[in-house]
C-alpha cells in the first residue's frame, strides 16, 4: 500500500473514505474542468477532494495539485449542499471562461458573497438568476475586476440587508447595460468604487437608489467613461462623508445634476470630477465644503468646463490639500479667466476674484407659494420663469393674487438680480415672506412697486437690503397698510431721483428706522410719499402735520424717520432730533442692551429683585442715577493689598456716572432696586474702574457675558457675600455653566499673582470662594473701629472686618 502511494502522481492524491458532507469536488484535467457534485460511496474519485462549508475554489484547487481550472460545473445533485459563506469562492480564477449549473449553488444561507468572483477576468458570461440572496449582507468586491462580462444579470438580487457594495461592479469594464433599478439599498454604508471601471455602460439608472445610510462614495462611478448621462438627483448624501473620484474620468457626461447634494459633513472631495471632459457647466450652488480638507485635482483636466456655479456656502477654509485643483480647465472662468500661468490650487475657488460663478436665477409657483431658487438648468418648467429685468413685468404675475407665501431658497443668496420691478405688485394675500435676508440687492437698480398693494404684509425685514445702485423706490410700499413697522437704516439713497408715493396710504406703520445714508439729495419727485400715513411718528407725528407728505420729511431731524441707535433685547430702539432723543428707555436684566452711538432718553428706567439677604451686589447703567434717597450705598475700589490684606473703597455720595461700574451694598435688608430718570444722556460704552495701581479693575455690563474656564480664569464675580472664580466653579464643581447678567460688574485681577491677590480680597470680609469654593460664609461679618467698638455698618475711615474666623480692614475714603 505504501508503495502505491508512493507511485500516484503528484496531483492525485488518492483520498480513501469520502466525509460526512458527502459534497465534492472533481478535477479532469484533460478538459480543465472543476465540477461540484455530490458523492455516495466510500471511496472518493481520483483527483477528488470534500468541500467544506466557507472552503475556496483556490484552496479546493491546490489540494488537487494547481490545476488550471478553465470551466466550472455544478451538478443538480449538489443543489442540496448549503453554505452559509461564499467569500472569496471564485476568487484569482484568472483562465475561468464558464461556470454551468450555477443554478444549482444554493444560496439560501449565505450571508458573505464579497470577492466571490473576485478577478474573474475570462468570465464571458455569468448566469446568476437564481441566486436566493435573502441573507446577504455582503457583496463587496463580488464581480470586481470580471472585465470579459458584457451582460450581467442582477435583477432578482435580494439586497434588502447587504450593508457593502464597495467594488461589487468595479472594473466590470466590458458589460454594456446593468440593471439595478430593483437594489434596495436601505442598509448599504458603503459604495465605495460600486461601479469604478465600468468603462462600457453607456447607461445606468441608479434613481431609485436609497443613500440615507451610506458614509462612502469614493470612486462610485469613476471611469465610467461611456456613460452620457447620470442621474443622482434623489441620492441623499447626508451622511457621507467622502467623495472622493466620485465621478473621477466620466468624460463622456455632458452635464450632471447634483444640486440636491448634501456635502455638510464630506471630508474629501480630491479627483472628483477629474476628467470629466465634457461638462461644460457643474451646479455646485448646494455645496457646503466646511469639513471639507482635501480638494486636488477636484475640476482638473475638464477642459470642457466653462462655469461652475456655487454659493457663499463653498469654502475651502479648512482645505490643507488642494493641489492641481483647476489643472487644464482652460475655458473656466468665473469673475477670473482661468490661465495656465495662474495658481491651479484653492486659490481662486471663490465667487469674487476666483473661477466661480452664481447660479441661473428663477422663480417658481406652486400651491400658493412664489419661491426665489437658483436652478440648475436654463430650461424652465411648469410655471417657473426668469428673473424680469429693468422695467419687464414679471412672469408670475398671473399668480399674483394667488400668492400667500415668497420664499427665498438658500441658493439665492448668490443670485444678483438688476430689477425688482413690481416683483410683489398687487399680492393682496401676502402674508409671509421667508428668508428674504438671502435676496442680495446689491445690483438692482429699480424697486418701484416692489411691495405695492401688499395689503395683508404685517411684518417685513428690508433691513438687509442694499441700495447703494437703486435709482428708482416709486410707490415701493404702496399702500401696505398692515405693516406697522419698516428698518431701512442701511437704505443708501444717494442715486435713487424718484421717491413719489414710497410709503403712501401705509396707515398702520409707526415707525421708520433710517440713517444719514437715506438722503434726499437727487429726488425729482417725492410727492405724497408720507400720505395718509396716519399713525406715523418721527420728530413730528402725521397726524399734526397732514400736509406734510413729500420727501422733505424723510428725515429723523425734522421728519417722520427715526435713527437707529441701539437694541434693547429684540426692541429697537429709535430717536429723533438733532440732540437724538427717544422716548423712553426701559432696562431689563433679561435685555442685552447695545447702543450704536450716544443719545438721549426722555425716561430711562431699571429695576431688580435681588434674593433676601443680599447685602453686597454690582451696578453698571448706561444712564446717571442719583444717589440721593435711594436704598443702598454705593462704591468704587480704589486698591487691594494682599500683604496688609486690606480693601480700600471709596464711597459715592452724588450720583453714579452713566456707564460707571460700582460696588453697592443694600440697606436694611433691601432687596428691591429701582432707577427712574428723566432726560438723561445714555452712554455708548460701558467704562471700566480700575485701583490706582491697576492690578484690579471693576468691568461693568450692559450685557449677559458667559464665563469661560479657560480664557476668563482672573475674572470674579459677586454672589452672595462672596467674590467667586467663574473657572474654578466650572473645573472643580459640577457646574456647567457661569454667567452674570446684564447691568453688573466683574472683577478683572491684572496682578503678576492673580492667584495670591484673589485670595484675600472679599468685600464683606468673609472667606471667598477663591480660597474654597465649598465654603459657605454664613456667619453675619462684625464692624468694628480702631478702638474696639462695634459699628452697625461700614463708616468713613478705617473699619475692622470679622466673619468667622477671618479679620481684615476696609477703609472707606
């Protein structure tokens, strides 16, 4: 027996008892073939071997002595035998030309059909239609590289749970038409190269693709070089995050829609429109490339490419790559000709002064809605229409009274129109105009009738507007008599000639806001631009003044204006007069107030409530308070010296001076503030009070300010009795945040040792939460003088402080 073995040829090897699987696999080397069957009996066939489940052709192949396998056969009786992986079954079959009785591999448990005809490159023709593919969760790789298949037919796949189709068809380079129109694609994360190489499909519908979970598309249809056409217009790419040789070498596509993209959270974009060249014009107006770090040879080689179209939203400030990025594009140009001496990188990706361009501008109406978009075609459809230009009716106008609704998309921001000619005339149902902040005004130069009998328009921000070219404001807000309010303080009339009936009949505005830049200086016709406005009030008020309709009155000197002088929360704040006055100013703590410039109020007003028992708080108002009868003291600091640990103030006796931060300590148990004054100037700009050697300095407030850990870690604020560190409060508590709220004061220790000087400074005397934050100073602080004799409150002069077990002096000046 020894010496027959010893004989057998080296590849065939004699197997003597067949396995329990029963399963096998032949070779007959005189026709090169493998063939799947199954055995019954107790010896195996020469060159013979047992298939074991998640077993490879290759290794079944090398146990038969590498053999070239040419043909693969698979016997109906093998249809029994069911594997439950396929991975890499036909691998590297390199002379493989057919596989007959395919049908008979049953699939019905499989779950891995990746690599499985992995580089199948004689492959002619490949019959899987029967395959039960229920279980699959994934094929990538499956037909990579099978280069010789002209058809493939992929129709009855069941893909409902593959989750990878990353190179299921890549370098498939001779199949002309694949249909994947029946992929349900809802758990698929990556198509990473799905189609790369497919460089004879002349078309491929992937519209019905479902992309809500894929993060990867590098490569998906590169080289797809014969494809005319793609549309991917229903991908949905929030969630992928590189694109990378996307559509790298489709350089027969003559146009690609991908304006519906979301690349919000794309990282790499390099290569991916390589060589794409024969588009002439690529839509990019929905791009935001904020996480975007990688953009070489993005656009290059399309020589073809004469625009690309984006918005502000295509940035390249996080870009660290982008070599080559415009290589060859000459016919590109946006505000810049492409030249071949000029920077190829990330130079000009920009609209101003770069190889950008906006978007074709239109409108469309549909269901009650008139929506300002850029499109990404210059055909228009269903009741779409361009833009009107100098004094040509708009399209829409039929709709007009069918109108309830304007949107301005987000991809208008970079349209530019020349003309708002009667743009809203007449849309009596108007009643909510949405994201006008992205209609960008800077070239237009008429808005006659703009807004012109939008008579149930109750609110609308202009305050955007740029009117800087606008010749022409004629009848602009005609006859708007539900608006009560209108800021046009960036209104730049300095060319506009004709204002006639601008606000006419606009009987329920009260205000306008308006700035030196609204001048009247080249108006030929302002007639009844204020009539019958008859709540309006400015300097003077309509109602006392009806015969004062022209555009001489278009002023907040002497006129129906108000200047805009600051914000108090979402109210605006106006005033009137040379002096510039407004009526009455109202502080909250729960208002951030702004001035944009000096002015004064004919009443001004603050209160607080503070919590029973506060003693010691800050001040800071943009208005003079005077101190006489008022509940508490107030003080300004003067110095703090931690070696004598001392705390020098000095008390104010008079009034505290507008914007003056100070410390205030409450008397009796007032816990009640309350400030009201009479034609007082308020002040710009908060100041600051520092000690004379400026190591510390008191830092008022008109606004909420959010500390920081890191960046405000000598800064102290007062609550309670105690000076507290918003930073340590943040790093050593559970405190997540530390804010102080309008019309306080903050203390700033500049000092070499902010530490050390923090230690020792509290206003009542007690123990600080700079010193230990978990301390609570409950016990009352004692006054006394020099002498020893106890004091009921703070007095001129030297004070001795105890609280607890803490002493230290206050001198009050």
């Amino acid at each position: 027996m020894l010496l027959m073995l010893f004989l057998l040829p080296a590849n065939m090897v004699a197997q003597t008892s067949a396995s329990s699987s029963k399963y096998i696999a032949t070779y007959e080397s005189s026709t090169q073939t493998l063939t799947f069957k199954k055995f019954v009996g107790e010896t195996l066939p020469d060159n013979s071997v047992v298939v074991e489940d998640k077993m490879r052709v290759d290794a079944i192949n090398k146990n038969l002595g590498n053999g070239t396998i040419v043909h693969i056969v698979f016997d109906k009786s093998f249809s029994t035998y069911k594997p439950t992986s396929l991975s890499y079954f036909f691998n590297r079959l390199t002379k493989l030309e057919t596989i007959t009785g395919l049908e008979y591999l049953n699939t019905e448990k499989v779950t891995d059909m990746s690599y499985m005809f992995y580089n199948c490159v004689a492959l002619t023709s490949l019959d899987v239609t029967k395959f039960n593919t229920a279980n699959v969760k994934n094929m990538g790789n499956m037909f990579y590289s099978c280069s010789a298949l002209t058809s493939l037919d992929v129709t009855k796949f069941n893909t409902e749970n593959v989750a990878n189709m990353s190179y299921m068809f890549y370098s498939c380079s001779s199949l002309k038409s694949l249909d994947v129109t029946h992929f349900n694609t809802a758990n698929v994360k990556n198509m990473t190269s799905m189609f790369s190489g497919c460089s004879s499909l002349t078309s491929l519908d992937v519209t019905h693709f479902n992309t809500a979970n894929v993060t990867n598309m590098i490569s998906m249809f590169s080289v797809c070089s014969k494809l005319t056409s793609l549309n991917v217009t229903n991908f949905n790419t929030a969630n992928v995050k590189s694109m990378s040789h996307m559509f790298n070498s489709c350089s027969a596509l003559t146009s690609l829609d991908i304006t519906n993209f979301n690349t919000e959270n794309v990282t790499n974009m390099s290569y991916m429109f390589n060589s794409c060249s024969s588009l002439t014009s690529l839509y990019l107006t929905n791009f935001n490339t904020e996480k975007v770090t990688n953009m070489e040879r993005m656009f290059s080689d399309c020589q073809a490419l004469t625009t690309i179209y984006t918005s502000s939203e295509f940035v390249t400030t996080q870009v660290s790559k982008s070599s080559g990025m415009f290589t060859n594009c000459e016919k590109l140009k946006g505000e810049e000709v492409w030249k071949k001496y000029k920077a190829t990188d990330k130079t000009y990706a920009k609209i101003e002064g770069g190889y950008f361009s906006v978007g074709i501008p239109m409108v469309k109406y549909a269901d009650g809605t008139l929506t300002f978009f850029l499109a990404s075609k210059e055909t228009l459809g269903e009741n779409e229409y361009e833009l009107n230009g100098g004094k040509n009716l708009p399209g829409w106008m039929k709709h007009t009274l069918g109108i309830t609704k304007v949107v301005f998309d987000t991809s208008f921001a970079n349209a530019r129109p020349t003309s708002c000619y009667k743009w809203f005339y007449w849309c009596e149902n108007l009643k909510q105009v949405e994201g006008i902040k992205n209609l960008n005004t800077k070239e237009v130069t008429n808005m006659v009738d703009m807004f012109c009998e939008c008579r149930y328009l109750s609110s609308l921000d202009v305050s955007g507007f740029n009117t800087e070219k606008v010749t022409d404001m004629s009848e602009m807000f005609y006859d708007c008599i539900s608006l009560k309010l209108l800021d046009i303080a960036k209104f730049n009339t300095a060319n506009v000639t004709n204002m006639q009936g601008m606000f006419y009949s606009c009987s329920a505005l009260t205000t306008i806001y308006a700035s030196d830049k609204f001048v009247t200086g080249q108006v030929t016709d302002g007639s009844n631009m204020f009539s019958n406005c008859t709540n309006l009030k400015g300097f003077v008020d309509y109602k006392n003044n009806s015969d004062k309709t022209d555009h001489i009155f278009a002023n907040y000197k002497t006129g129906y204006f108000s200047k805009l002088v600051g914000k108090n929360g979402d109210e605006k704040i106006g005033a009137t007069g040379e002096t510039l006055a407004a009526e009455k100013l109202v502080l909250a703590d729960d208002k951030d107030f702004v001035a944009y410039e000096p002015f004064a109020a004919k009443t001004a007003s603050y209160s607080r409530t503070m919590k029973e028992g506060t003693i010691w708080a800050t001040l800071c108002l943009p208005f003079e308070v005077t101190l006489d009868g008022q509940n508490f003291r107030a003080f300004k600091l003067l110095s703090a010296d931690d070696a004598t640990e001392t705390v020098e103030l000095e008390e104010i006796k008079t009034s505290i001076a507008a914007g003056t931060p100070v410390i205030i300590k409450m008397k009796d148990g007032a816990t009640q503030l309350k400030f009201s004054e009479a034609d007082k100037a308020i002040a710009k700009d908060v100041q600051t009070s520092k000690t004379a050697n400026s190591n510390y300095q008191l830092q008022g407030l008109y606004t909420q300010k959010m500390f920081s850990k890191d960046t405000d870690n000598n800064c102290y604020i007062v609550k309670g009795d105690k000076l507290m560190n918003p930073a340590k409060l943040l790093q050593e508590t559970t405190t997540e945040f530390v804010d102080s709220k309008s019309f306080r004061a903050y203390m700033v220790d500049n000092s070499s040792a902010p530490a050390a000087g923090a230690r020792m400074f509290s206003i009542s005397g007690g123990t600080t939460a700079i010193e230990q934050l978990e301390t609570t100073a409950d016990s009352k602080a004692e006054y006394y003088d020099l002498q020893g004799r106890r004091l009921p409150d703070l007095q001129k002069g030297v004070n001795i402080v105890k609280r607890g077990g803490k002493t230290m002096k206050v001198i009050i000046k």
